[in-house]
C-alpha cells in the first residue's frame, strides 16, 4: 500500500512557541491512523496542516501527491473535516447546515438532496431534518458533523476528538460509522485522548508529546513492547516498595511507583498474583495492558495541562 | 487575494440564515432613520421652515437615506460578523471547504452590502410615502449605484474593526468615536457652508460626505461636475477599504 500523507520535518510555529517540533510519518491510504497525545501535544496543529486551513511553518506535507497549502482547493475538494468543536451554523435547521455546506463544494442541487438524504439515514438523523441545531443532543450534533463531512464523499477524513462528550450509546454509534467508512477505502486520520478510542479504530498511531513524537506503531504492538501483557497494581505505601520488589526478585517486570500505586509491568501476571496472595497483601488488581499504560508511561502520569 | 466565484454561496449561506430574521430587521433598519426623519423633518422643518425653496424634510431625505446605509452594512460586519466568527465559529468550518478565508470575508461584506442596500430601499419607499422623490428613473439607478458603493465601503471599514476586535464592546469605540461624528459632518442634518474652514476640509476626509452630496444631487436633479469626485473618492476609499478588511481580517482567521 502506499503512502497518503508524508511528512518530512514538519513544523509549526505560533510566533516563538514551538507547537510541532520537525517530525515525520506517513499514514498509507486506507488505513486508520490516529494521533495520541495529551492536551498541547501538537495533534491538532497537525491535522491542521494536514486538512489544508493551517500554514506550515517549515519541512514539507504531501497530502495525495499535493504539498497540502491553505489555498490547496483541491485538496479540501477531497477532505471531510470532523472538527473538535461543534461547528455547526446555529442560525440554519439540519437540513440547512447540509444543503449550505453543499453548495461550498459544488455539489448539484439535485445530487446533494439525494446525498443528504443518505446521510441522515447514516447517521440516524432522518427524523430532526427539520429541527434548529440548538434542538439537538451533543450526540446528536456531533453525528451531524460526522453528515457534514461525508457531504462531497471524501478520500480523507480527519477527525479530531470526534466523540469528544458523548455517551456511550453515541460513541459506538460514532465507532461504527467510521469504520464503516474505512471498509469502503476512505483514509482516516484520527486525534484521541480516548485509549479505547484508538484501539478500536486504529490500526497504526503515532504517540505525540510536546510537539514531538515519541513512538509509533500498531496498538496492540505497542503495548506489548513498551508494557508486556499485564499489569499488576498494588496499592501499598512507598516504604514497603523495596521489600516487595525483592520478594518478587524471581520474576521478570518492570516496575514504577506513581502516587499510592506500585505497578508491576510484566509477560504474566498470575504467578505475580500468587506471590501477592502469599505476602499476605489485598489491595491488588491485575488487568490487562492498555494502550493507556504507553501513554502515562510516555508522556509521564502527572496532570499536563 | 485568493477570490473565486465562491463568495456567492456564502452570501447564500447568509440569506437562508436572513429568512428568520427578515422582519426584526426590517423593523430596526426602518425605526432609526424614521426616528430622525419624524423628529428632524416634521418636528424641527416646522421651526427651520423652508431650506432653498423646499421643505426641510427634501433636505433631509437624501442625507439620512446614505446614512441609514453606512449604519446597517457596518453593524453587520461588526457584531454580525463578530459573532459569526467568536461565536458560531462559522469561519472555521468554511476555510476547510474550497470556500477561501478570501471568499467566506468577502462573501461577508458584500452581504452587509446588501443589508445596507435593503434599508437604503425602505428609507426610498418611506420617503416616497412622504412625498419625496428621486428626481428622475434614472435618478434612481445613480442611487442604487450609489448604495452598493457605499455598503462596500462601510463594510469594508467595519470588516476592518472587526479583525482587531478582542469583544463586542470595542465595537463602541468606532460606533462612538468615528461613524457618529461622521453622521453631524457630513452635512446630513445641515449645510456645512456655515463652518469654519477647518471643519470643512476636516469633512471632505470623511466619506460620508461626497455621498451625501451624491444623494442629494439625485433627489434634486441637479448634476454639477464635481459629483464625479464625489464618487472616485468612495470608489477609491472602497477598493482599498475593501483590500485592507480582507487582508487583516484573513490575519486573524488564518494561524
């Protein structure tokens, strides 16, 4: 497969502040790529240049075969934008917002009535056609966007935090459709701070922090390489960390303490447990690894903000 | 300047919009210069009596008729804009279409043009209602020309503002400090020739001005050479106001 996006260098800079610090991937076309990181980390800025309303600030940012450009029309011919905030024009009913936002692509009058129709049905909206924005959910709004973006059939879609706020019910709704999405060819490009999020759609994520990317790969390689299999959390106090971690010498683990917790990063966990239950400790849990693990042991578990 | 064909769907995207608000509006672009036409013309004509050979209320039409446009198309492009880009965050969606920032802020100032226009057209019917008229057909045409013009200028000017507002209440600044004075200096109310000379110069800087005297030929019929000064002087100050809104307010759109 090859490349739909390419960056070399990529820089962005608001006057002196340092927003994407000169990095490089690629995202391969029809895949789901999603950018991690926590608040401030550049995965915005990023995407930001990718869908074309951001000027780079230095190294190059190929988007299909075009170097991406704030006046590359072509470019947002091809894209659907999923925007972080709700975006969408108050003054206008939902049929509206659509109808409108079809026109800015060019779109017939009569292909687009046809396409909107579809899409409501998509995003289960045929119902609200009629209703002012201020009348619907945030489910509700962010599905029109997902409507929105889907309006002039896109190559790429970029979204950014799409399920930001959502219920559960809403989310997966949101999941589907976007893999739905995927299954028919269209790139995706993601920004999450939701783990889950990525591992259920993403199949490679770069990991960004401070403007920097600090790993990438597949989800699920990710964690067993930089986590192993399980955690095991014990909650005990800092003192009696030495003495566990001796008792425990026998295995192989890493380990970490953040706060009240201890947390034991290892292939196994139940031999680990069992040792636990002898030591005569209860205050325990083992689970398995998550693409949450990378990230507080990447970007570091204290508040960022 | 990336302009294309696209400033018309966003002067559409305002139009759908303006379907709900078409009374309301229609209403206040009518009852401010009504106001000044009521108690200027009818209360204060009764005491100023004739002003060359006509009522009062002839000399007052064609001042307050540009002014009413100058009002609406620069109220549009300060709070309409301002909310439509702070608030709706409407700006942001249409730059990541093929719609440019170019094309989404002049699609914009061509709709407050348009508003500008819409209420310098009641104010026409209003004053035909009270008997005063544009001196011929083609009179008419010279003021609908006229109107655009100056619903580009002053939209333009308000786009302007716009870019550097941090809050609505900046917008005070330039309602207060420049389109007031401009309303009592550019001899809507009252001749200037009873000014000092300084005052005089001091508006012909003042766009508003050259329209007024525009105005007032079309309502009198009489056409003098200078009214082509008049109108490169607004066709000047537009182009550039026109250039100028678009760019500094693309500055603030674009990061």
């Amino acid at each position: 497969m090859n490349a739909i996006v390419t960056a070399k260098n990529l820089t962005k800079k608001y006057g002196q502040f340092v927003a994407v610090d000169g990095i490089s991937f690629e995202i391969k076309k029809g895949e789901c790529f999603g950018l991690l990181g926590p608040n401030g980390a550049g995965k915005t800025s990023t995407i930001k240049m990718i869908h074309c309303v951001s000027p780079v600030t230095a190294g190059t940012l190929m988007v299909n075969g075009m170097a991406a450009h704030i006046d590359n029309r072509d470019l947002k011919m091809m894209m659907g934008v999923i925007p972080q905030e709700i975006t969408l024009d108050v003054d206008l009913t939902v049929y509206e917002n659509l109808i409108v936002f079809a026109h800015f692509f060019d779109i017939p009058r009569r292909e687009a009535k046809k396409r909107i129709a579809e899409l409501l049905k998509f995003v289960e909206l045929e119902q609200k056609r009629s209703s002012k924005i201020d009348q619907l959910s945030t489910g509700m709004k962010r599905r029109l966007l997902v409507a929105r973006a889907l309006l002039n059939n896109p190559k790429i879609i970029v979204a950014d935090e799409p399920t930001t706020g959502l219920d559960p019910q809403a989310r997966h709704l949101i999941w589907q459709r976007l893999r739905q999405l995927k299954t028919q060819g269209v790139t995706l490009i993601l920004t999450t701070q939701y783990m889950e999020e990525a591992h259920q759609l993403c199949d490679s994520i770069v990991i960004m922090h401070q403007g920097k990317i600090l790993k990438e790969g597949m989800p699920s390689k990710l964690v067993e390489d930089e986590i192993g299999r399980e955690v095991v959390e014990v909650r005990i106090p800092p003192e009696d960390d030495d003495k566990i971690i001796q008792h425990l010498s026998s295995f192989s683990f890493e380990h970490e303490r953040v706060g009240d917790t201890l947390y034991f990063y290892c292939r196994d966990g139940q031999e680990l447990m069992r040792r636990l239950i002898e030591l005569n400790l209860h205050n325990f849990l083992n689970r398995p690894a998550s693409l949450e693990d990378v990230f507080l042991k990447l970007t570091g578990r204290s508040l960022i903000e | 300047m990336n302009l294309s064909y696209r400033i018309y769907y966003v002067f559409l995207r305002n139009l759908v919009s303006y379907k709900r608000f078409v009374v309301p509006t229609f209403l206040v672009s009518l009852i401010e210069p009504l106001f000044y036409l009521i108690t200027f013309g009818i209360g204060m004509g009764a005491y100023i009596g004739y002003f060359g050979g006509k009522p009062y209320l002839y000399f007052l039409v064609p001042g307050v008729l540009v002014s009413s446009v100058m009002l609406s198309s620069s109220f549009e492009c300060l709070y309409g804009t301002f909310v439509k880009m702070v608030h709706e965050k409407l700006y942001e969606s249409l730059v990541a279409t093929p719609v440019s920032a170019e094309d989404a802020i002049a699609g914009d100032i061509v709709w407050g043009a348009f508003r500008g226009l819409v209420s310098g057209v009641l104010m026409m019917i209003v004053a035909n209602v009270m008997g005063v008229f544009p001196a011929s057909i083609p009179s008419v045409l010279v003021l609908l020309v006229l109107m655009v013009f100056v619903g580009i200028l002053f939209a333009s000017l308000a786009m302007t503002v716009t870019s550097v507002s941090p809050s609505f209440d900046f917008f005070n600044y330039y309602t207060e400090l420049v389109l007031t004075p401009m309303l009592f200096f550019s001899g809507v109310f009252f001749p200037l020739d009873k000014f000092p000379g300084w005052m005089k110069t001091l508006s012909e800087f003042m766009p508003l001005t050259h329209a007024v005297k525009i105005s007032r030929a079309v309502f009198s019929g009489a056409y003098n050479s200078g009214l082509a000064w008049n109108f490169l002087v607004i066709f000047v100050l537009e182009v550039i106001a026109f250039y100028v809104g678009i760019r500094m307010m693309k500055k603030r759109l674009i990061k």
